[in-house]
C-alpha cells in the first residue's frame, strides 16, 4: 500500500484549503496512491482537530476521490490537552476513515478510546528515539490498530534505515498488525527503499521530504508518488 500524505505541518509549499487537498490527493492517486494521510488547517493555516475543518477537508477529498481512505492527524500540536483533543474528535460532523495517534505523546490512550467510540480506525504512530513502541505495545488494545505507522525521524540518509531497523527491532512482530514504514526529509528514500525490500507499506508526499531521490525538488505530491511507485513491486 502506498499512502499519500499531502501536506503535514509544513508552512509552505504544500495545500492548505479543502480544495487544494483535494485536488492533491485526486493528482496522487491517478498515478498510484491508494491512501491519504492529510492534516486539515484552520483559517490561519495551522494544522487543527476542529470539526469543521476536519469535515471541510475529508468531504472535499471525498468529492474529489470517492474511492480513497482518507485519514487525518490527532497530533498534540493541535490541541495539547489530550482531553480537550478527545472532546473535539467527538464532536466530529464529519468522519474519516482512519486517523493517526502518536503513542509517545501524553493522553494518546484518551485520543485513541474516543476515535474508538466514534468508529474511526488508529494507525498508531511510533517515533524513533521515543518511548512510542513501549507504550504502544502494553496498551491493551494494541490488536485493535488499524496499522502501525513506523515514523522514522532521522533525516541523515547514511543512518535513517540503521534507525528504522533499530525501530522495527523495538516493535517486534507480536502485535501482529500492518506496519508502514516510512522516513522524512533526506531519510525518506532510503527508508521507503528498506520498506521495500521487507515488503511493507509504505508512504510519500510533501509532509515527508520536497525532494526527489537525485535531490531535485519535486514539482508536487504527483511527483512524488509517481516515483515512490516506480520503486514498488509490479
């Protein structure tokens, strides 16, 4: 599975309104992309777990791309009470298919029960050089994870997939979800390579690295994952 994920927190150069997202993810899957991760923005352009932003961005990518699953973030950034964070997401208008938790941060079990009660489905997101996969894999429901997205945070490309197989060791396979394994900025390809190679899912777009694997910028998230789909299996 390759996953888009179009914008994340960057400031510029990415798509901010519904629309722009929209059109992103339309662009990305016509060249490969089977999934979205997307981060909804606020009038002033910061990512938010508000409801109406987050319904203005999944209907829009809906409209757009009836047949993708879309997914949002829950990240602490928009909401650092994970209490407050739980409130809005069940006050959501508008569901995604799945949305993104990140287990190395406080309350992300509060996060996780309300996704739950809502019937949203959890990638579970664990960061290198954090205490995520520790956390995650005592949590009682970790079973109960749509996948795992593996985040590696290293962005060295000599040592990102020295870290991602340290953060793999760290997950081991008990679990016995999907994992998606996926780098950022000058990590990415290498990871995306290693991710390859161990056939798991994977992920590319602007949240991830602006550059092709030569060190190009890339054009827009088309790009991207036309190339990331290149180095895919047939």
């Amino acid at each position: 599975m390759l996953q888009v994920c179009p914008n994340g927190r960057r400031t510029e150069g990415v798509p901010v309104s519904p629309a722009e997202i929209a059109a992103a993810v339309r662009a990305a899957v016509d060249v490969g992309a089977d999934d979205v991760h997307l981060h909804p923005r606020d009038e002033a352009g910061a990512d938010t777990v508000e409801p109406a932003h987050v319904a203005a961005a999944v209907a829009a990518v809906r409209a757009s791309t009836p047949s993708i699953q879309v997914g949002v973030t829950t990240g602490a950034w928009t909401i650092p009470d994970p209490l407050e964070r739980a409130a809005r997401i069940r006050a959501w208008t508008v569901l995604p298919d799945h949305a993104s938790v990140n287990f190395h941060e406080d309350g992300a079990e509060l996060v996780a029960e309300a996704l739950f009660e809502r019937g949203v489905a959890i990638e579970a997101g664990i960061f290198s050089g954090t205490d995520g996969a520790r956390r995650f894999l005592r949590w009682p429901h970790a079973h109960h994870v749509l996948r795992i997205l593996a985040e590696v945070t290293d962005p060295d490309p000599e040592t990102a997939t020295d870290t991602a197989k340290a953060l793999l060791g760290d997950l081991g396979t008990q679990h016995g979800r999907p994992v998606l394994l996926h780098g950022e900025e000058d990590g990415a390809w290498p990871v995306l390579r290693l991710a390859v190679r161990l056939n798991m899912d994977v992920r590319m777009g602007l949240e991830d690295t602006l550059a092709l694997p030569d060190g190009s910028p890339a054009a827009d998230n088309a790009a991207l994952i036309q190339t990331a789909r290149a180095l895919l299996p047939a």
